[in-house]
C-alpha cells in the first residue's frame, strides 16, 4: 500500500536507520542524505519517509510531504551554500530511477548546463 514502509526498498530501510547513509537533514517526513555515486560536489538525495513508487505517486498521494521535499531541497543547498542548484525527479527506469522510492537528486557546486550530462 502507498505511504507504507516496504521490506524490500533501499530507501525505506535508510529511512528507519536499518541502513547507514550519511545523512544531512532528517524532518519529521523526510531524510536527505548524500548520494553515494555523486554527479556534482552537492548531490543529495530528499526522500519523503513514507514510500511512494515516484514523484508523481508522492504528488498524488501526499501533496504536503512532496511540499516537504522540496522546501528540503532548498534547506540542503542552503546548507551547502549553493546559489544555484537544480532538483531532479527521475520517474521510471528510462528516466534512470533505479530505486522505486520517490525521491529528489539537489545538485549544485559545477556548471548544470542544460541538457544535463
């Protein structure tokens, strides 16, 4: 069931503190972390606590935690003292979600010209 913690997900596991991640932020619905194979100096990923499949499931199902996200988001580049970053959503396995926990990539401290790569 959506907002459910799942036995098999990466994600929900960090978030109950079963597995180690080196954690930045932690809110009463979210746990940002850093990313382990990072794309920039700031790659943090923001995942809401409850499990939703992707960013769309969250929006749906729990506008005020994906509102959460993002206010995370901007809490972790504060944090890392980035005038500019960018969040991305990756929805589905051709968009290069690779864990079926929603979540948010904040990037920032290198050029993020458009397209990325």
């Amino acid at each position: 069931m959506a907002g459910e913690p799942q036995d098999d997900c990466l994600f929900c596991k960090i978030a109950a503190g079963q597995i180690p991640a080196t954690i930045v932020r932690e809110t009463e619905t979210t746990v940002a972390f850093r990313d382990i194979s990072p794309q920039a100096p700031t790659h943090v990923l923001v995942i809401p606590r409850a499990h939703y499949e992707n960013a769309a499931a969250l929006a749906a199902g729990a506008p005020e935690v994906a509102a959460d996200v993002l206010r995370e988001a901007q809490a972790v580049a504060d944090e890392d003292k980035a005038e500019s970053y960018r969040v991305v959503f990756n929805t589905g396995a051709g968009a290069g979600q690779t864990v079926f926990h929603a979540h948010a990539h904040v990037l920032a401290g290198r050029g993020l010209h458009w397209p990325p790569g």
